[in-house]
C-alpha cells in the first residue's frame, strides 16, 4: 500500500472526498484506503457509502480498522482521539 491511494478525511464536504476516490478507482487503483479520526470519522463512513451505493457499485469493503491515537493538547499534555481506516477494493 502507498500513501497516493490514502484519502484523509477532513472537514470537507463528503462529495469532495468521494471524487477523491473516484478518481482513484478510474486511474487504475485497485484499493483505496480512507483515514478519518475524531469528527470526521461519520464523513468517512458516508463517503464509502456514497462511494458504494452511487459511484462504484462493485466497490467493496475489504475491511475497516479502528483505534485510538494520543494527541497533544494545546494546554498541554495529551487527549485520546478515535480513529477508522476503511480500505475499498475493486
């Protein structure tokens, strides 16, 4: 797996990300791997929904892994964050 076939999942709409993976998928990748944490982990789950369902029906969820990651504070210290990583394969 290389780094060009991961989409990080932000703040942006859902829509900006699904073109990220479909743009993925149509240049000949076979697996594309969302990361989300924290918030946007819900945009994640409705991107490879979107992904599925609308775009690429043959898409599939080849799996999906959670965690926690320890963040640094700003008041210092750290926080635990969640964190999802969905892999779609074609």
């Amino acid at each position: 797996m290389t780094d060009e076939n991961v989409v990080y999942v932000g703040n942006k709409p859902p829509m900006s990300y699904v073109l990220a993976v479909t743009t993925q998928f149509n240049t000949g990748t076979s697996e594309v791997v969302l990361k989300a944490r924290g918030k946007a982990i819900s945009r994640a789950v409705d991107v490879a929904e979107i992904v599925r369902n609308r775009f690429i029906p043959e898409a599939q969820v080849a799996s999906i892994t959670t965690g926690t990651e320890e963040l640094p504070r700003k008041e210092g210290g750290t926080t635990n964050t969640s964190t999802i990583e969905i892999v779609l394969k074609k």
